[in-house]
C-alpha cells in the first residue's frame, strides 16, 4: 500500500497486518518451556465542611439527594451497567449513585485493596469512589496498552532458555502477545477510525471497519523501542540462575486495621530476584520515565517515596505470607510430632510459590523504568530496606501503619453513605472530570469551578 501525504492517515480494513506486526516475525519466534509529615493526600484530609443537598428531583424523577438504605426499593432507580460507561456518549441520561449502590441501598464497601486502588483514593477519593466502588473504570488507552504487552514480553522471555533470550525473540514475544489482542474488545477500539467508505464503495464494502495503521505502527515502534532500551540495560541471557525465582506472583494479605479487624490487600509483583545475603529483590518494570530529581532535597525524597510505596507494600505483603508460611510449617512439624509422622493431612500454603517459602527475606527494591528524561535510556532506581530486620521492620511497619490509615479513611467515607463526602482533585487529567458530568446534578461532590 502506497503512503498518502504525511497528514492522511493511512487505513487499512480491520484484520490486516501493520508494518511492525510483519507475519515473518513467526519464522524468528522460538517457543521454549524521608515522608514529607507536611504533605497530607487529599484522600486522607478531614472535610472539615460537606456540601449539604435539598431534596430536589430532576427530569426522570431520581432523587438528588444521597439515598438512604432505605431507599433501595425506588422504582426509580434505573439499572446501569458500569462496563458500558461511554464518557463521550452525550445521549447518556444522567446517572445517580443509587444505581451504583448495594442490595442494601448503600455505597458498597470494598472487599480487598490494591496498590492502584490506594494510591487512587490518596490523590482523588471521587476517581477511586467512581472506578472501585461503582465499577466505572478507565478503559485502556494507547500508554495502558504499552505498558500490559511490554509487560507480558518481559516475563515471557524467561521462559526461554538464556541463548534464546535474544533481542528478536523479545520483539516477537511482544507481537505475538498483540497479535492475539489486538481484535479484542478491549483493544480493538485503540485504533479502529469511523469513516464510511469512498465513494462508489456498494454497501457492504462501506460497512467494513478501518484501522489508523500509521498510528498503530507508530504505537508498535514506541513500544519496541522501550523493549531495545530495557535490552541495552539488562541482557537477559546473562541474568544469572536461578533468577527469576518468581514472575508475575500474586501477593495478598489480610492486615490487622488496629481494631480487631483485618483488611485485604493484594497485587500482582513483577518479579523476584535472589541477591547476594541472601535476600530477596522486589523487580517492577515501569514503562513511564524514570524521576528526574532536580527539586530540593525534601522534595526528591517525597518523589521517592511516592514511586517506591507500591513496591514497599508488595514486600509487606511478602514478609507476612512468609510469617503465615512459617507460622504453617510449626504447625504441621507440631502435628507429625505427635502423629508419630502416621497421619496424613492436607499441608497448609501461604500462598506463595516454593521458592519463595524458604524464608528469604526482601531487602532491596527496584524500579526498572525503560525510558527516562528526553526519551533516553533505561534506568534502575533501587531502594535498601536495610541490612537488618529491625530496619526492615521499620519500614514496612510504617507502610502498613500508612495503610490502616487509608483503610479508616475509606471506610469513614464509606459508612457516610453520601457519595458528596468523596471530593475530586484538581489534577487535569484524572478519570473524576471525565465521569463527574455524566452525574444529575448536586449527587457527587463538585468544588467551586
């Protein structure tokens, strides 16, 4: 197909092939078995003052006012469906948090947290109200999209044997992994284009959907450019055995909220390296820039701070599986003790793989972010928990100290039952702003404009 002028861009009909997903990829493809104490988040401020809603009706008859559990059975009450939210939909009745609500008729409350959900709310309670506990979540984008198949290129590329873990084959991993995607509900959208068909097209030629191929070989390039970066800063083929001990791990954990109660949270960690020790590495792959550190000395160590808290909580949640997989192992040597070793029973699990019960524990934390400043290179930032437990301890106590205050905060909010208790941010480009004006007016929390 012959390149129009670089303003027109090209299409092709929907199932053809960009240049960067050429099918001689399968030919190369080889299979192979300092916190700031001054800097508080919004989601954890007091609102001194709540907006304060008279009872008023709008046009399909719902009430704006926050309803009350009582309110469950209005007939009203339209029924939505969270995944079919289309912020551009501009013939979308307004919606009302009733239809988001419980059986009971309440703001329902979450069953687990994750790092995502948690640094949501600390930056905007609306965003994480509106994606985490109505289920009006952000659809993917281009930079989403990015991140998900890097991602899975990066972990399946220690699938291979280390000869094979060349940079082609980490390419081909990537394409593979969009080539069964990139058709998908989910992904399709990313680069499908409305246009009819030109002119003397007969009817069905003109229903055929068409694809901007110049954006998505543009995306694709990005994306392999980020997996050339990653390759110039760590080979793969010399990784040393028997790293990775784990890829693409769930880790959970019910915490202690202080009270007698206990909260879920849980995430899925990249990677898990042995260091010398031993220990254990925490490894995040980031396809966003590395932090470019040129503010105050303060400032630097909240940014810090702020990039390494997902991984601080993965390695707490690691350090109390362990004590679970420990605690686990007394038990079942205490009963085979007094069994004489005659009796079985089903062995206990943390949860964690094999590897990773032997009790190591996590020391180091490492962001390996692919681009940085000015599109340049791939870069590590690494964290030291400490050489010793106590320093270890230290630091995820704080953490999880730092979570049972999000978690009091959340269920504060939560209990209110009045979704103009969760405010919005400021920050331009959060998901509120997009969700907010879809609401009847006076139901979710709107600031002084």
């Amino acid at each position: 197909m012959s390149e129009g002028p670089s303003s027109v861009p090209r299409r092709i009909r929907r199932g053809h092939w960009p240049a960067f997903m050429s099918s001689s990829y399968a030919s190369t493809y080889r299979t192979a078995a300092a916190r700031d104490n001054d800097w508080i988040p919004l989601g954890l401020r007091r609102l001194d003052q709540r907006s304060q809603c008279s009872s008023r009706t709008d046009s399909r008859g719902l009430s704006t006012m926050a309803v009350s559990s009582t309110s469950s059975g209005n007939n009203n009450v339209v029924s939505f469906d969270p995944k079919s939210f289309d912020p551009t939909d501009e013939t979308m009745p307004p919606l009302h948090p009733a239809q988001f609500y419980d059986a009971s008729g309440r703001i329902p409350k979450p069953k687990a947290l994750s790092p995502s959900a948690i640094m949501e709310f600390k930056a905007c309670p609306q965003s994480y109200m509106f994606q985490y506990l109505f289920g009006i979540r952000q659809g993917t984008n281009e930079a989403l999209a990015r991140g998900t198949f890097c991602h899975s290129a990066l972990e399946q590329v220690f699938d291979l044997g280390p000869a094979d873990r060349t940079l082609d084959n980490l390419h081909n991993l990537f394409r593979k992994a969009w080539a069964e995607k990139r058709l998908s509900d989910e992904y399709g959208p990313l680069f499908d284009v409305d246009v009819g068909g030109d002119e003397g097209d007969d009817k069905d030629e003109q229903q055929h959907q068409t694809r901007d191929v110049d954006a998505e070989i543009a995306w694709g390039k990005s994306a392999l450019a980020l997996l050339d970066n990653y390759y110039n800063l760590e080979d793969p083929r010399t990784v040393p055995v028997p790293n990775p001990l784990a890829r693409e791990i769930w880790v959970s954990s019910h915490l202690s909220a202080g009270n007698g109660d206990t909260f879920l949270v849980r995430g899925i960690v990249d990677r898990v390296d042995l260091i010398k020790g031993p220990f254990l590495r925490i490894v995040d792959y980031k396809t966003g820039k590395h932090p470019d550190f040129k503010y105050n000395q303060v400032t630097n160590e909240r940014i810090a701070n702020e990039n390494f808290f997902q991984l601080k909580i993965y390695a707490l949640l690691l350090r109390e599986m362990m004590k679970k997989q420990a605690d686990a192992d007394a038990a079942e040597a205490v009963n085979d003790d007094s069994s004489g070793g005659s009796t079985s029973r089903k062995k206990r699990s943390s949860g964690l793989p094999q590897n990773l019960r032997i009790g190591i524990p996590v020391r180091n934390l490492r962001l390996l972010y692919l681009t940085s400043k000015d599109n340049g290179p791939a870069r590590y930032l690494d964290m030291d928990l400490g050489a010793e437990e106590e320093e270890r301890n230290a630091e995820l106590d704080a953490i999880h100290a730092d979570l049972v205050q999000v978690w009091g905060a959340i269920s504060d909010l939560v209990q209110t039952n009045d979704p103009l208790a969760f405010p919005h941010c400021d920050r331009k480009f959060c998901w509120c702003h997009k969700v907010r004006p879809r609401f009847a007016p006076d139901t979710v929390w709107q600031g002084e404009k």
